[in-house]
C-alpha cells in the first residue's frame, strides 16, 4: 500500500482546511463556536452534576464544517475512500470526528503556542461530544438527581470526577492525557488509521469514565440511596413521592426534550393552538422566539419541562404523571401561569421565560416586540403554554 492510500483523508481535505484557516476571521469563527458552547453549559460542564444532560446540537457541530467550508458530504465520501478505515467503525466514520481531527492535526502540525492552544481547545469540544454520547449511552434518561448527588457525594478519590472536581475537568483531562502521550506522533502524522484508532481510544476512555459512575449510581438506586438536602421535606408521603414518581418524571423530561430538539414546536398542535389562547401574539415572531430557544439555550429547555411538571404533580390536587396526558395537565398549568406564588419553581419559570424574551430581543433587535408589559407578558405566556401543549402532546 503505497502512502496516497495510507492518507486519503490529508490529500482530499487538508488543502480545503489549509486554506480556509488560512485566514483568521475563521480560525475566530471557530473558536468562538467553541467558546460559547462552554459558556452557554457551563452550569452542567463546570459541575460534578451528572443527572443534568449535556446536549450536543447540529448547530454546535455546524461549527467546524462552516469554519472549513467543508460539506458533511465531502468527509463521508473520503472516509468511505480510505482504505485503512474500516466501513464498520461507526464513529470512526462519523463526518464530524474526522474533520475535528484533521483540524486539530493542521494545528498540532503547526507546532507554535498558539496553534497548539487551539488544537487543544478543539480536542476538549471534540470531547465534550464523545461525553454526550457516552452519558446517553449510560442513561437513556436523564438520571434522578437526588441519587446522583448522593453517587458523586459517596465516591473516592480513585474517582477522576472526585478529584478534578468537575466534568469539564474529567474531559479535559482524559483527552489530554491522550493526545499530548499516546497519540502525540500520530495526530501530527495525520494517516487515516491514526485518525480512526485516535477517536476510537478517546471515545473508549470517555466510555469508562461515565461508566464507574453509572455502575456506581445504578447500585445506589437499586439500594434506595437518595442524597436529601436540608431545605427539602422528607416526610413519608414526599420520600415516597421522590422514590416512585422522580424518575418517570426524568423520563418525560428527556422524551420532550428530544422531540423540541430534534423536530421542533409542532406547527398546528401547539404553537398555532398558543396563538388562539393568546390573541395579539403573532405567529410569525412567535415561530422566531421559539427557534431561537432551541438554537442558543438548549439547557433551559429540559429545565422549563421539569418545572412544569414538578409544579402539577407536586403542587397539583393529588395529580399523577398519568394525568400528563389529559386536558387537567393543560387547565392546572395554565393557572399556575397566572398565579402570583411565589416559590422557587414558579419564579425559576417566569425567570427562564423573561430570559428567552430578552435573548431573542439581543437576537433580532429590542424593537422585535413592544416592550409595553401586556405584550410582554402575552409572549411570555404563549412561550409557557407552547411548553404545556408540547408536553401535552408527546405524552398522549
């Protein structure tokens, strides 16, 4: 096998990344993606929380595909090409990883400080969606906190999460330690096998970090090991209210927040069913409003889902994750909307809805909406009740 074979992947796709990075308005395009992307989950990242879901976008990997110029199209067409990497090796395959390293190979190649800063900020982006995967993979609902908090409480300092003391922290760590040791020759060699052995031992090593703690938790749970904090009530009937009903409720969250994600507000079952609840919104900015949630704060979204359903099953007439799926969900939480408690799950959503206002009016300019406060306040409700009917319908 002669070395054009051996380095399919550099000889189609290295050309297009020299010269697009060639020009430092998208090397900031790039790093910005990435910077914001920690920003915007920092919450969870900067935590050792692990029952919260750290999602991955189209849009976050849309980052390095716009920065190159480079199509999804045209990586699968040189994967499938290469020779060295196997048609089976599904994330070895996966148009995302390889670009992500060949970038991060144009970077390490470079060899100064700087590149190699950027090469490393890459790496820990590439890590951040292995962990996504893996934390999926592990739990295919998001895990009950109060179990989880009692999980990371409980471990020893064999743990990496224990002792680096946040998620980001573990990635970080993880795919350095890769990177900068075993695979330090090969990320700057750049041969096809180098790029699908690399993302197949990182992912490996992602894999067993979530699983300790996964093993750790589902023996905590089988146990009935909560972690209760002193502001909460633990009287019988609410211990068995946490024990019985916390993680259907974890399972709905998820559920909906794949649905929002992936597809979107359902046009006719519930954003145009919000407009006839909620006269003088528009359709339009509406539609806006609710695209621009899901593009710039998916980590809100399971949140606002959770407080809703916390707020009627908990606060509700003796309701139960069952009742989700008739008319009493939409009436109940259509009050809760008007009431004036002032608790902190109902103040934690009015604070998220006037957040999603103002991020769509940094987006689209302070006079998208009048800024009177009837007008304000009718598409912060029809934003709520957009949430309502979508619950609403993903339950049915």
């Amino acid at each position: 096998m002669d070395n054009k074979e051996k380095f399919v992947l550099v000889e189609r796709l290295y050309p297009k990344i020299e010269e697009a990075l060639s020009e430092q308005r998208n090397i900031r395009a790039l790093l910005s993606g990435v910077q914001k992307y920690a920003d915007k989950h920092s919450e969870i990242l900067l935590t050792t929380d692990m029952s919260q879901r750290l999602i991955f976008a189209d849009t976050d990997k849309k980052v390095i595909f716009n920065a190159t110029g480079i199509s999804e199209v045209e990586v699968k067409k040189a994967v499938s090409d290469a020779p060295l990497i196997p048609d089976n090796w599904k994330k070895a395959t996966n148009p995302f990883y390889m670009l992500m390293l060949l970038t991060i190979h144009y970077f390490s190649k470079k060899g100064d400080a700087k590149s190699l800063s950027y090469a490393d900020a890459l790496t820990v982006y590439l890590g951040y969606l292995l962990y996504t995967t893996n934390h999926k993979a592990f739990f295919p609902y998001c895990p009950n906190k109060q179990i989880m908090d009692y999980t990371i409480n409980n471990l020893n300092n064999r743990y990496l999460l224990k002792k680096l003391g946040t998620i980001h922290g573990v990635i970080e760590h993880t795919v350095f330690e890769a990177m900068h040791g075993r695979f330090n020759m090969e990320i700057r060699r750049g041969q096809d096998d180098d790029f699908s052995q690399i993302i197949s031992s990182l992912d490996a090593r992602i894999s067993s970090f979530v699983k300790y703690i996964a093993d750790e938790f589902y023996e905590n749970r089988k146990n009935g090991k909560y972690l209760f904090h002193e502001d909460e009530d633990t009287s019988e009937e609410n211990f068995h209210l946490s024990d019985n009903i916390s993680f259907k409720i974890d399972r709905v969250v998820q559920n909906v927040t794949s649905e929002i994600v992936s597809k979107g507000f359902d046009q006719n079952n519930v954003i145009k069913r919000s407009i006839a609840l909620n006269p003088g919104v528009s359709e339009k900015k509406l539609d806006a409003m609710l695209r621009t949630i899901i593009e710039m704060d998916i980590p809100n979204i399971p949140t606002m889902i959770s407080h809703i359903l916390t707020l009627f099953i908990y606060k509700g007439n003796s309701n139960t994750i069952e009742d989700v799926k008739t008319m009493k969900f939409i009436s109940e939480s259509m009050q809760v909307y008007k009431s004036n408690a002032q608790d902190p799950v109902t103040y934690k959503v009015k604070e998220i809805l006037l957040h999603w206002i103002d991020l769509t009016s940094d987006k689209y300019g302070r006079n998208f909406i009048s800024r009177g406060k009837t007008s304000l306040d009718n598409y912060r409700k029809a934003i709520y009740t957009c949430f309502v009917f979508e619950i609403f319908q993903c339950c049915k």
